[in-house]
C-alpha cells in the first residue's frame, strides 16, 4: 500500500474487506454501527485485523474507545508499537 494513501485510507480499506463494501460506502467519518455489519461481532473482527495489520496490541479497555474511524487513526498514530 502506497504511504500517500494515508492511515484513513488504509482503514476505510480494512473495513470495506471485512464488511465486502466498497470504498464508496465507507465514509472516513464513519462508526461503530453505523453499518449493520458492524455490531459487537464485527467490531471483533476490526480489532484483530488492525492488531494484525499495524503490528499493536489493543486491550479491552481500548476497544470500546475505538468506535470510528477517527478514533482508530489517533489510536494507531500515538501508539509506540504501531507499523501504520
């Protein structure tokens, strides 16, 4: 994936191939039920493929805090851990 695609980019891409959506329909603004895909099983899924994806681990406590796509980004950009 190119750099200049950006961290909002690459998680809108994260959550179309999740939710089989395309980028259209994932809006960089977008949330935690906003889509009927993502419930608590789908938020799940979320959390492990950005775990896997940016290489951070992200705990209970974290979970509920990452509810949008904002949300995520600031997470991932502040964490030391993070390969995003």
């Amino acid at each position: 994936m190119s750099e200049s695609y950006g961290l909002v980019g690459e998680i809108r891409l994260i959550l179309g191939d999740i939710f089989q959506l395309p980028l259209e329909d994932i809006p960089p603004d977008i949330a935690f039920g906003d889509l009927p895909q993502w419930d608590s099983m789908g938020h799940m899924e979320v959390m492990m493929h950005l775990e896997d994806k940016f290489g951070v681990e992200i705990t209970a406590d974290t979970i509920g805090e990452l509810v949008n796509i904002p949300a995520i980004c600031a997470y991932l950009g502040n964490h030391p851990h993070s390969r995003g």
